[in-house]
C-alpha cells in the first residue's frame, strides 16, 4: 500500500487542537464586510469546530495529523 498524501489545502484550512478536536475557520469573512453588522463580523471572525457529519471526510484529507 502506499502512502497516504495529506491534501495540503486542507492542511492549510483545519487544525486539530490538543483534545483530537478539529477547527476550522469560517465562510463569508472577507469581503463585503460592509453590509454585515458588528455581530455577525464578530461572530464569523471566530473559530469553529467542523461538524460531526463532515468529520471523517476531513479526517481523511489530513491523515497525518491524528
């Protein structure tokens, strides 16, 4: 068998924190800041872990981090 690649976009997007946990960054946080209020640009500025239905397909483009 070989190797399993790490896809490196994802390596660059997620990060596992010290509990197994995986963190992601949020959407829409970029551009045409102006229209959203200061609630919703706080709240987008923050982290979030990725949902447990996406889990194991994002476990499996980074393996190397578990």
């Amino acid at each position: 068998m070989p190797k399993i690649k790490t896809n490196r976009s994802a390596a660059k997007r997620f990060k596992v924190t010290a509990t197994g946990k995986i963190k992601r960054y949020k959407a829409c946080a970029s551009h045409l800041m102006r229209k959203k209020n200061a609630k919703r640009k706080r709240r987008l500025s923050r982290p979030a872990l990725v949902d447990s239905a996406n889990l194991k397909a994002v476990k499996r483009l980074i393996p190397n981090a578990f």
